[in-house]
C-alpha cells in the first residue's frame, strides 16, 4: 500500500512538474514573441509644427518636410554669424552635428572664430530655395550670401550650399556642410571657410 501511495505522489509531482515546465515554456516563447513585435515596430514622434503643416519623424525615414524645416533652420544658423555670436554660432552647430564628424569640422570652427574676433566683419543668407533628398540624406539650399563690414554691404554672392545628414534611430545629424562649386570653378571649399 505504501508503494502504491508513494507511487502515485510521484506520478502527481511528476504531472505538475511537466505542468509547470509547458507553462514556463509556453510564457518564454510569448516574452520573446512581444519583444521581437515591439523592437521591429516602427516608432513615430509628432512634432509641434514650426510650418503651417504637421510634421512627424519615424524610424522608417526622414520626411521631406521634417528635412526641410531641418535643412532652413540649420542654414540659417550655420550661414549668420557676427563677431559678437561667434561662440553661441560654434556651439549650436556642433550640436547637432554627428559624433564621428564633430572633431573635424569644430577645427574648422575654431579657425573662423580666431580669424573673425574682433573684427567687424557680420555674414547672413536670404535663402531663394531649398531642394531635399530624403532618400540619399542630402540637401542643397540656394540663397545670397552676404558680407557686411561695420554698416556697409560689401559683398553680395549668390551660392549653393550643400548638407549632408545621418539618420539614426529617430535623430537625424549633421554629418558637413559645404559650398556647391560649378564646374570648372575653384574646387569645393567648406561653407565654413566662406
């Protein structure tokens, strides 16, 4: 009697054993499969506008519209600089710039800055057009450059100027920035330089 009562307490321990390890199973497999679904779902940001239309970024891309507004206000901050914003100018650009492309371009910051300190020399752009390539990441804006010495317009250019952009995550950088040269002009110099 004994032998039959332990027997069966075994097969019942036994029973809920196997219970226990189906169930443990069968919620290891449920964790993995909600983990997978949420890190290959795409995450969407709303944004505030900052233009008459909504905006959004997603971890699918880049919108043309979020580029856009990216690619207009960075000119507008990289391209206007007086001797008096110089280190505001450096510190915004290399904030948004990418972190593999922030040694070599806050170098040529600091040369600008050495060389515009204490002078009276102020630069702005009145932006004509922006075009956008989401897919390559790129953006070239259109616009006069002007140099203004003291209180006098000196100069008056119209360029080119051509951002490259790195889009990770849900964050998109700057990865530099240059004057679009035509050809057969003097090789491409960073819009920096200018």
């Amino acid at each position: 009697m004994d032998i039959s009562f332990a027997h069966e307490q075994s097969q019942r321990a036994l029973k809920q054993r196997n219970m226990l390890a189906i169930t443990s199973l069968a919620l290891g497999i449920a964790c993995f499969a909600l983990v997978s679904m949420a890190a290959t779902r795409d995450r969407e940001v709303i944004l505030q506008p900052v233009i008459p239309k909504a905006m959004s970024v997603s971890s699918s891309g880049v919108s043309k519209d979020y580029l856009e507004a990216v690619t207009r206000d960075t000119a507008q901050l990289a391209l206007n600089r007086s001797p008096e914003t110089l280190r505001y100018w450096m510190d915004s650009i290399l904030e948004i710039t990418a972190p593999e492309a922030r040694g070599p371009l806050k170098s040529k910051l600091i040369g600008i800055m050495k060389e515009q300190q204490g002078s009276q020399v102020t630069q702005f752009v009145t932006i004509d057009w922006i075009k956008v390539d989401p897919d390559a990441l790129t953006s070239e804006v259109g616009g006069v450059l002007h140099t203004v010495v003291a209180s006098r317009d000196v100069r008056r250019e119209h360029k080119v100027f051509k951002f490259a952009w790195k889009y990770e995550g849900l964050s998109l950088k700057l990865r530099g920035f240059g004057v679009v040269v035509e050809k057969g002009a003097n090789p491409t110099k960073d819009a920096a330089d200018e």
